[in-house]
C-alpha cells in the first residue's frame, strides 16, 4: 500500500488540519468515524457579551468552539461544549459568554465523535458583531415565509438566493419573522409553471408529506438548511427567531381538534409540542432560565435600539367570529401574561428605538374559514374580539408617552408599508405609528390583503404588480425582504423594502420623537 492509498483510505489529509488547529493531537481516524455537518452552523440571540452558536451532527458527538476577535484567531478562546445525542437529532448550541461589546467575533465549530475521540470533523467557520452599548449605526434585516406553497430548494433556480442578496448588506442581524418551515406544506419534485417551464424541487421523504413525528418537524429544518444560501447567511447574520402558524399547520390554535384527512394525529397540541420542540432544536434560540420553551423575548442594541420578539400563536384563543365586546378567553392574542411583559419592557427601555417584532401584521384581515378569523383584525368598525388587547397595548404606550414604536412583520406574501392614525381610526385612543411588512423570502407570493379602519392604517407603499395571479412562484422575482438602518449621529431610522435580486423598491425616513 503507497502512501497515497494510505491516506485515501484513512482520510489523514483531510483530519489532521482541523486537529492541528484546534491543538488536537495528529492521531488518524478511520474516515467512517469522522462526524459530518452538513447543516452548517448557525448563530443567534447575541447580545453585547454573548451568543448562541448552534450546529448538528450526523451522529453522537461533541461541540467544540474556539472564538477569538481576529481571523487568524490569536489568543482563542475554547470551549468544549455539550454533546450532541439522539435525544435532540444531534443538535447542539453553546452559549458564548463574556464576549466584547460591540465587536466583530470570529468562530468556528469542530464535531468531536463520542465513539471515537480521535475522530474530528472538519472545521466550520463564521462571524458576527456583539451588541454595542455605545451609539453606533445600526443595520437589520427581516423577513419570513420559507420553503411555503410546494416552492422548495430548486437548485436550478440557485436555491434560496435571496439569503445571499440579505448576506451582501451586512447586517447586525436579522429577525425570522415566522413560518421558519412550512411543516403542512407537502412538495412535489415538479411544478409546471404558466409559461411551461418546470420548477424542480429538491424533495425528502419528510417534505413529502404533513409533518406529524417529531423526526418529520425536524426534518423540515434539516431541509431548509440543505440550501447553501441559506448556510452561507446562517454562518454569518446572527438571527432573533420567532414562530408563527406553519410551524405546526396552517392557522392552528391551542386545543384545536383537527378534521384534516391528511393527519393521523388530530391533537394540535401535540402537533404544536413536537413542532415547538423542532423549532427550539433546530434555530440558536437562548432558552429562558424558568421557562425553556418560552418564545416570546427581548434584545438592547444599544442605546439606538431594542428588540421586542412577540409571540402571538402560543397563548391565543379559539379563531372565532372574533367580534365579542367584551375580553373572555375567545379573544386572547398575546396572552396576559405575555401582554404585561410587552408593556414592562417598553416601559423600562431606554432605548430610541423599539422595534415590534410580529409574526402577524395589525390591520390586515386574515379569515379562517367563512366565518372566523385567524389573525385580530375583523373588518371595519370599533375594536372588537382580539382587538380588545391591540387596543389596550396601543392605549397604554400612548398614556405612558413611549415614542418611537415601531412593527415589522411578515406573514401576508408581500411587501407593504402601513401608516396607522387615530385621526383616520375607529378606536382613536393612540398615537401614530408605521407598521412595515416583507416577505415572503421562498414561498408563493400573495396579496394584496384588506385592511380595516379599527386603527386607522393607510397603505404608503405595496409591492404587488396589478393584476397578479396568487401563488406566484421565486421565479417571478417577487420575493421581498425589508432593511433597517439607524444613524448613530441623527438618529433617523431609514426602513427599506428589497426584493429577491436586493434592489432597493421603497424606502422611508423615520425621524425620531424626543
């Protein structure tokens, strides 16, 4: 046997560099032994002293992270992370501690295996930028809708590039504004097009139909990040995720019982279970110390920014004809509990700028069947049903004299931008604010929505061509995605919404309120 053999057989050309780097000894592995990661790795949750690096293995093995403020990683640190088991589909997430504000932090993951602690995968490199506490400018992205209305990974296309046109702005984050996965969204390898093309779809046995086990929520997370747009941008835009519907399935609530031929299992809540225990597997969510599967959260960018993440499918009631005049548990949104932590947070904020981070838009009316509605908005007139809480929420940022809200959210497949008035509102009982929309960023494009008047909203900006057929696919170029920048000096947030190629197709200044 020659030396060249050797080594394609032993895999040694490929394992000492990873160990040698990592200061592992330059011991040879059997190839068969060696952990792979073909999920990449992802980053999220950063603060101004830590973050949550998160990557899978393809079998039982240990996370091992170096970090440092430079490229050539002098005077590392490393940190032998926890193991990665059956249990958790081989996910793991280390939570760096005691990093510097306000910087550029370089890391990179090696798979360890527990069965053979000679055996280490190869080195999965990324960045980010900690939180500042002092004024600096800012810039974020948002976005969600992925993989929704049998529009998969067509590699062909150039899979999900719109991750790569978010990717190029460098931004300090990016909020995933729900429908991370489209786990009621089976995919066909080919959907013929209207011109006759042929949209082709990667397709695994878990996108082939309704996700029910937990292996098949899993499995449509680890199909997402089979796209390498997607890798690319997770490696290196820090993400604040937060769920929406699809999830779990469309326009589910808790204690629904499901009439759906498609399920086996009817339970919604133990459809949500498993699906809430995918989602916490799979994205680099810090787990809340006394309540771990909590989504709802908050981020201080600074003295310019906070980050409120909402949570509106959790602790909502029943989709009814959402009209009740009075607050029962039918008309729950937020949740009470949720409702008075939104408003200790906004109170206690110092920040210039908070930013609503929504699964769901305010105005818009979203139906559940002809005679309920998913989201709050119910069509003209007075706040009713699960207005009551927008209401109450809206009412109290006003009584407290908390400036400079804003909402960004998802969730309707278009692009918009809505000013809401009380000089044009039926419930005129708060001040003015802008809502702004995006998405969706790989999935059927729809719209536009309608609107009610209970808050006043008028529509500034629609990215829909007129007369659009529904369910229009990436190709069509209208996938959208919007952008935050805040001024360290003026203070003026610029919002922006781009489509799937990253041209600019609106933008507004938004001077703050002292």
């Amino acid at each position: 046997m020659n030396r060249r053999r050797f080594l394609a057989l032993t895999g040694a050309g490929a394992l000492l560099p990873p160990c040698a780097s990592f200061g592992f000894p330059a011991i040879i592995a059997l190839p068969q032994s060696i952990p792979v990661a073909a999920s990449g790795v992802q980053v999220g949750d950063v603060r101004a002293t830590s973050g949550v690096v998160w990557s899978r293995a393809d079998r039982a093995a240990r996370m091992i992270v170096e970090w440092a403020t430079d490229e050539s990683f002098r005077n590392s640190t490393r940190i032998s992370g926890p193991a990665a088991l059956e249990s958790s589909d081989f996910t793991a997430r280390a939570i760096l501690a005691d990093l510097p504000p306000g910087e550029r932090i370089f890391y990179r993951v090696v798979w360890q295996s527990l069965a053979d602690n000679r055996a280490h995968s190869e080195p999965l490199n990324g960045s980010f930028r900690t939180a500042p506490r002092t004024h600096r400018n800012l810039r974020f992205v948002w976005g969600g809708d992925v993989v929704g209305q049998g529009w998969g990974i067509n590699t062909g296309f150039g899979g999900m590039k719109i991750f790569d046109a978010m990717r190029r702005l460098q931004p300090d984050f990016f909020i995933h504004s729900g429908d991370t996965i489209y786990a009621d969204g089976p995919l066909q390898s080919e959907v013929k097009l209207d011109d006759g093309r042929i949209w082709r779809n990667i397709v695994t046995p878990e996108k082939s139909k309704v996700a029910e086990t937990l292996d098949e929520f899993r499995g449509n997370y680890r199909y997402n990040l089979m796209d390498a747009a997607l890798r690319r941008f997770n490696a290196e835009v820090p993400v604040l995720a937060q769920w929406d519907d699809h999830e779990v399935r469309n326009n589910w609530y808790p204690g629904q019982v499901l009439d759906d031929a498609r399920y086996s299992e009817k339970s919604i809540d133990l459809l949500a279970a498993r699906a809430r225990r995918a989602f916490l597997d799979y994205l680099p969510i810090a787990p809340d110390r006394l309540d771990p599967e909590r989504i709802y959260r908050a981020f201080d960018y600074g003295p310019l920014l906070e980050v409120i993440m909402l949570d509106k499918r959790s602790y909502r009631g029943p989709n009814t004809y959402n009209r009740q005049t009075e607050r029962t548990p039918e008309t729950e949104f937020f949740g009470a509990g949720q409702l008075r932590w939104i408003k200790q947070r906004l109170l206690a904020s110092r920040a210039r700028w908070k930013v609503m981070a929504s699964d769901m838009p305010i105005g818009l009316v979203v139906t559940d069947g002809p005679e309920a509605f998913e989201n709050c908005a119910n069509g003209d007139g007075p706040a009713l049903g699960r207005e009551l809480e927008v209401a109450e929420l809206l009412r109290f940022i006003r009584e407290n004299r908390i400036r400079n809200v804003v909402w960004v959210t998802a969730d309707v497949h278009y692009a918009a931008a809505h000013h809401y008035d009380p000089a044009r509102a039926q419930f005129t009982e708060f001040d003015p604010f802008w809502e702004f929309i995006a998405g969706p960023l790989n999935a059927g494009t729809f719209g536009p929505g309608r609107l009610d008047n209970t808050f006043g909203p008028e529509v500034r900006f629609m990215s829909l061509p007129p007369g659009m057929k529904q369910n229009r696919p990436p190709s069509d170029g209208l996938q959208f995605f919007g952008a935050v920048e805040i001024d360290a000096q003026t203070q003026v947030m610029k919002v922006a919404l781009h489509n799937l190629t990253g041209e600019k197709i609106y933008e507004a200044a938004l001077t703050p309120s002292v």
